[in-house]
C-alpha cells in the first residue's frame, strides 16, 4: 500500500531518468523552442502507480481505537488550534498540500461535508504539508474552504501521529471520534459518499 | 560413489579433496590390506568422511533412481540429496546472479517508476507482458523469491548435518592405525633399540607435545590434529547462509528514502515527509524512525583557478535534527561520504542545487505564491539548473512558468549559459503559459514537470532576469518576480537492519575461508615392533618403527615437510630415549654406531606406497 505512495501523492522528485527528461527540457527552453510539453512523467500509463491502489478505507470500533496524540500548533491564518479543544466532537481531519493533486479534486467534497455537518458535532480540520503558506491560502481561496488548517510545512502534525495510525499519504483523511481517539483513516482520495458513511458511522458509536 | 561424496561434502575444495583420498582409498583397498583401506577412507573425511562413505555406498545404487522401486519416500530422499548438492548450490548461486540481470537491464517500479512510465510508453505491446512476468519488480517476484529460497534451502540442507558431524567427531578419537604404514601418502621407518612399547610411549608423548589427539592401541599409536580445518569450512557455509539472511533483513525491514530539502525547511522521517520511498515488504509508517530534520545552511566551496576552476572543494550542510516529536534537538554537520546516524538510519548528502525564490501575483492582485522552488541541475560544471513553476490558484487563469536557473550566467552567441557553479551573477529564464495546469483532475503530477497540452505559451521575452527583476504578463494575468534563491540539498535516507550482520558474516566467511586454507586436517601414525620378525634375526633387540602420515587437504601444501620434520623428531625421542635408557654416552648418535642394516640408519623416507 505504501509502497505506490510516492507516485501516488507526489510524483517523484528528482530520479535518474526524471532528470535527463529535465535535461532535455531545459536544452529545448534554453533553446526557446520549449514550445509543445516540456516533460511528461505523470505515472499514470502504467496502471501500478495508481491513486485508486493507494485508497484504502478503515473504521476502527470502540474499545480498539488508539487515542490520537496532542496536537497544538499554528493556523494557515495565523491563529492557534488545539486538537484537544474540539473534544466532545468527532474531528474530521485531513492531510493536504496545494501542490497534491488529488486533494484538490477531493477538495469541494471535503468542502461540501463540513457545510452538510455544519450543525452537527463535527469539527473538520486540516493539516497542511510539505507547502508555503502562501501557496495554502490560495488553495483555500481557491476551494472555498471554511475551516482551519493547521500549517504544518514540516510535518510535524504527521509525526506526532506516529506510533498510532499515521497519515501514510497525501491526502489522508482522520477521524477522531468524541473521546480523542482514532476511529477511522482513509489513505487517498476521499469520496463523498465513503467519507459521509464514515462519519456517520463514528457519530453513532462516538466513543 | 566419488559422485555423492562430492555432494554431500558440498561447497567447497575439500570436495575435490575428498573425491580423490576416496579413490586412493578404493585402490589400496584392491590392493589388499583392509586396514589401510579403512585408514585412508576414514582419513578422507574424519569420522564425517566414513558416515560420507556409508551414506555414499548405500545409495550407491539409489543415485540413478530405478522407476517405481523407489517409492515415495526414496524419491524425496533423491531429490533433497540433489537440492543440498554442491551442484545444485552451485546452479542456484549462478541463476540469482543470471535473476537479476533483468532487474539492472529493466526499470523497476519500485526504484523509478517514472521509467516505467516511459517503457510502458515506448514499448506499449512488450511492457505488459514483461509486467506479467514481474519484469518491472524482478526482485520482489516469485520466481527470484524461489530461486533465493531454494539456494537457502539448499545451503541449510549441506551445512546443517554437516555441523552436526562436526559436532559429534569433535568428541571421537582419532581411527586406528592402517596395518601398512607404508602404503600411506607419506611413510618414513626407523630402527631402534628402545622396546617397541616404549617406543611408541615416547611418540605418543612427542604427539601429544605437538597438541595431537594421541590413541593407542596395540602395537600402534594414531594421532590426529586440524579439526579448525572443517570447522573453518563449516564456518564459511555458515557465514553465507548467514548473508543470506541478512539481505533478507534489509529486503523485508529496510527501506530507504529521498528527501529535497531547501535552507531553512524541515522535514519530517514519514511518508508523507519523503518524496521517494521504497520500504522492504514488512516496513509500516510506523517502523520508520520518527527523526526530524531541519536545514540551517548550505555551503559549497569552488577552485577559482588553475585545471581545476569550478570543481568542488567542500560541501557542508548545517542540520539541526531531533530523534522524536518534540524532542530535543541537536546539531550536525552533514558532508559527502559522512553520514549522519539517528536511532541506526543513515543520512547521507547525495546532491545539492538551487532553489530560486518566485512571488507571483495572478490577475486579481492577489500574491498566489511567494516559495523558493528547487531547480535541478542538468549539468555539472556550471550547475545550470532547470525546474518549473506552478501556480494552480491563480485566477482568472492558472500559471506555469518553465525554465533555467543560471549561477554565474553567460551569453554564448546568444545562447544563455552558467560558467561557474557558484552564484556569481544569478539569472533566471523562463517561459510563461497561462491556461489549465491539469492538476485540478486528481492525476498526481511531477513537481518538475510542466504539462502544457492544456496551456497557451505567453508572449512574453524569456529575457534572463536578475535577483528582484519581474515579468510582467500580458492581458492582465499577472506578474511574477525573482525575488533571490536559496541553496537545497538532496538526502538519502537508509536504513537497513541487515547491514552489521552482512558485515559480519563476510567477515567470518573469509576468516573460515582463510581458515580452511591454511589449516590442514592431518593423522600421524606409529607402529613398533621387534625388528627380527622379518630380518634374519640378527638383531633381536631391535625394534622397526613405521611413521606413517594422512592429510586430507593438503590446499596450502607443506604436509610432506611438516611429516618429514615430525618423523625425524619422533625418531630424535625415540633414540634419545633409547641412549638414556642404555646409559650410553653419545645421545642420538648411538644408534648409528650399530650395524645398520638400511633400516636402522638415518629416517627412510618413502612416499606413497612405494615406500621401502
């Protein structure tokens, strides 16, 4: 499973093959006859680097749910945000980064969940990675999102989870149920629909 | 049944050794004496050669299986006897290296997958059927797990009973002497006036001086010395099964990772901080060492003349790190070939760039991005450097900026180069598309990758621009300024369990090697009695001593002169114990006073069976 993430979440930074790609490209630019693709490394042809081999989906029932470690930390807008503070309340929260390109196709469903759990006893939060603040607040823009994220360029939120269920991609997606403990994960993409089951499932069985 | 001797004694010279003391054997034993013929076979393998021989002899007949009489059960025997051969090892050994051909020949998922990609691309007909084969994970295939598990299999199977053989001749005796002493590799006699009893009392003492295992019998002594020969030989059977396990540690715990990090950014050890990963088949997110890595500072240093203008003098990169969440941190001084160690994961500093620092306003006044990005250099000796810029929230319209980073820029007939790599006159070229990025789709892109099928190239003068210059764009769609840059490195991030115990098994599989070279397994044998019994009688007093000499594996050579320097020594006690017991003056000449008969002078010394 993790295996595939790199592809996955982020295509490769630089590797052999990538850089002689690059190579040619920058002759091509230097050149001013970049004019076509510049370079074409998208895994997606072969079918093994795939986001849907990277989904996976899991709800954890009471009594075996890892409690989710103290998280306090800055805002993308600069206040600060407890984790704990949102005891009492199922947390929703999710891994991003503006550069990941399935989170910005799971964004308006992420979007559309925390308006449609407005009024309930659910809290969404996210976690911006391995990004610029700035870069993140476009996103945001961007996506119409209404809740916070935490700003996380060192992924520091990810390695607190360490040693209980840990995001393993970009994105992935937490629940955290009333109690402060981990009752679900979904490694990928995130559907509406799963996502929307998902939460129900922890609000009916919150601790 | 040379055939399966050689099997079983797997792995190793010894085989071949063993082979040819089993022929010797079978030619004294036609020759007639049983006793030697016992003598040389068992000296062949120790105790081990005898169970070898019996084992040998009794499938003898088994070897060449004869249809439906074997039944079950024998054909399993047959067949486990040809998996722990040394030939099959042997096969085993050259088809794991003959395995991973393919895996340096053809890109490997797991490796580079971007590679795959463009295989799948160029050979669209071939690339699945090699998937299907596991072309593109060669080492993670069944097949190359079944060739692996088998020469494992195979090693254990010879090594096994053969440590316990070991074992159990540890404890025995060394075998009785052959009647024939001369009939022996290497053989020598002498006369004495000594009583052959304290005759052969006084080599065994010499024997037992020389640290041989010393037994005695009637009328003979047998001693035997070198048992470090097969316990370096099981040694190094050992020790390679042991690098086998090892590489399987590495492959099912280890993993290792990449990670770009530019000045003054963190990273943390998670799958989500890496940018590659390749975990071994049993590595979690949470086995990986929760280390977190901050960097302060790059330097590089440059020759800045003579031959060598503008090759690197040092690189250092300045870490802070802490080995947990929150823990406290520390400093490092990271540089080529001098890793940095957290909780057994290595670090190592595999490459170093620019990453030039872009502000991009879009069409609605808004700054959308303000980040260094890291350029990668596509040439070394002025470290020109290409990368991309993406700017997806960007409105009314996305932005994607390609192009060069040049550290000391130069204008070669109108064409833009870097001619040294440090940052002396820092420019960037670029060229501007406005239009749809393709990241908004879900389909995970290269951060260094531009796809522009969706974008329209901008009119806009890929003029090199310099530290705080801007291109502003047409139509309104925005502006995006060069607001400096600063230096990246590129990590690599090791670790593997199976590392120390690889070392040690290499050390030991040399130190057994070196071991079973130099140390030879070798039998001394003494024989005494009343010299009358053969000659005319003249001399009943005298006593013949026969001093007969066995080696199996004689790889370093030199047994002919350590026996001729033992026999003489033996001779030497014998006939100085002869003189103090005669109360005679003149010592070790005594015996050479009487008349000697050719037997009674110096040391005859014979070889093979020709002796005398």
């Amino acid at each position: 499973m993790t295996r595939l993430r790199s592809a996955a979440s982020r295509a490769a930074r630089p590797s052999g093959a990538l850089r002689a790609v690059i190579a040619v490209a920058a002759s091509l630019a230097v050149a001013g006859c970049a004019a076509g693709r510049i370079a074409q490394s998208t895994p997606a042809s072969s079918g093994q680097s795939f986001v849907q081999g990277d989904y996976s989906s899991a709800y954890f029932s009471p009594g075996s749910r890892p409690k989710a470690p103290a998280v306090v930390g800055r805002t993308l807008g600069g206040g600060r945000l407890s984790l704990a503070a949102d005891r009492g309340n199922v947390v929703v929260l999710n891994f991003w980064g503006s550069w990941c390109a399935p989170c910005r196709r799971e964004a308006p469903a992420l979007a559309a969940l925390a308006a449609h759990f407005k009024s309930a006893p659910v809290r969404f939060v996210g976690d911006d990675v391995h990004d610029s603040s700035t870069a993140a607040v476009a996103f945001e823009r961007t996506y119409s999102v209404g809740y916070p994220s935490l700003n996380d360029p060192g992924e520091q939120v990810a390695l607190a989870f360490h040693g209980t269920v840990p995001p393993v991609a970009i994105p992935t997606t937490l629940l955290i149920d009333s109690s402060g403990h981990i009752a679900g994960r979904v490694v990928g993409e995130i559907s509406y629909r799963g996502l929307l089951s998902l939460i129900d499932k922890v609000l009916a069985r919150p601790r | 049944m040379t055939q399966d001797l050689a099997g079983r004694a797997a792995g190793d010279g010894a085989a071949v050794d063993g082979d040819r003391a089993a022929v010797t054997g079978e030619g004294v034993a036609a020759d007639g004496g049983s006793v030697a013929a016992d003598g040389v076979s068992g000296a062949a393998d120790g105790v081990s050669g005898a169970a070898d021989g019996s084992s040998g002899a009794a499938d003898g007949g088994r070897s060449r299986p004869a249809g439906s009489r074997l039944g079950v059960l024998g054909w399993l025997r047959w067949g486990w006897r040809q998996l722990t051969s040394m030939r099959t090892a042997l096969v085993l050994l050259f088809l794991l290296a003959l395995a991973s051909i393919p895996g340096s020949v053809l890109p490997q998922q797991g490796i580079d997958p971007a590679a795959v990609t463009q295989y799948y691309a160029a050979h669209p007909a071939l690339a699945p059927f090699l998937a299907r084969l596991s072309g593109f994970d060669v080492f993670g295939s069944p097949w190359f797990a079944a060739i692996y598990l088998l020469l494992f299999t195979s090693l254990a199977g010879c090594v096994l009973p053969r440590t316990f053989r070991l074992a159990r001749s540890a404890g025995q005796p060394p075998p009785a002497a052959p009647r024939y002493l001369g009939r022996l590799p290497q053989a020598a006699g002498f006369a004495t006036t000594l009583a052959p009893d304290q005759a052969l009392e006084s080599a065994a003492a010499l024997l037992r001086r020389r640290r041989f295992r010393v037994r005695k019998g009637a009328g003979w002594v047998s001693a035997e010395k070198g048992y470090l020969h097969e316990t370096g030989n099981l040694l190094f059977h050992v020790a390679l099964l042991g690098l086998l396990v090892s590489v399987a540690l590495g492959g099912l715990f280890g993993y290792k990772g990449n990670r770009l990090l530019v000045e003054g950014d963190t990273f943390a050890n998670t799958p989500v901080g890496l940018d590659v990963f390749r975990p071994g088949r049993l590595v979690t997110a949470g086995s990986l060492q929760p280390f977190s890595i901050t960097l302060k500072k790059f330097s590089a240093r440059y020759i800045t003349s003579g031959d060598q203008r503008g090759q690197p003098a040092k690189f250092a990169a300045w870490l802070r790190y802490n080995s947990r969440y929150g823990g406290p941190m520390r400093s490092y001084d990271l540089q080529v070939n001098h890793p940095l160690n957290v909780d057994g994961v290595q670090v190592f500093l595999i490459g170093h760039g620019y990453a030039p620092v872009f502000k991009v306003t879009d069409g609605t006044g808004a700054v959308r991005f303000d980040q260094p990005v890291p350029f990668i250099p596509v040439e070394q000796s002025g470290l020109t450097s290409a990368g991309v810029v993406k700017v997806p929230d960007a409105h009314p319209r996305q932005l994607g900026f390609a192009g060069v980073f040049l550290p000391t820029e130069i204008d070669v007939g109108g064409r833009l180069a870097s001619a040294f790599p440090a940052a002396e006159y820092p420019r960037v070229s670029l060229v501007s598309y406005a239009g749809n990025l393709g990241v908004n789709s879900g389909q995970p892109q290269s951060v260094y990758s531009l796809d522009t099928s969706h974008m329209r190239r901008l009119a806009v003068s890929p003029r090199p621009l310099a530290p705080g210059q801007s291109i502003t764009l047409p139509n309104g769609l925005g502006k995006l300024t060069f607001t400096g840059y600063r230096r990246w490195v590129s990590l690599a991030i090791t670790y593997d369990p199976g590392q120390l115990p690889a070392l040690v098994s290499a050390v030991a599989a040399l130190c057994g090697l070196i071991l079973s070279f130099l140390v030879r397994r070798r039998r001394m044998f003494v024989r005494a009695a009343p010299a009358g019994s053969d000659r005319d009688g003249a001399a009943s007093e005298m006593t013949a001593v026969a001093v007969g000499g066995l080696t199996r594996s004689d790889a370093a050579g030199g047994f002919a002169a350590e026996f001729a320097e033992l026999a003489t020594e033996i001779m030497r006690e014998v006939r100085g114990e002869a003189a103090a017991d005669s109360h005679q003056p003149g010592g070790a000449s005594t015996g050479d006073s009487h008349e000697a008969p050719p037997l009674a002078g110096d040391l005859t010394q014979a070889a093979g069976a020709k002796g005398e």
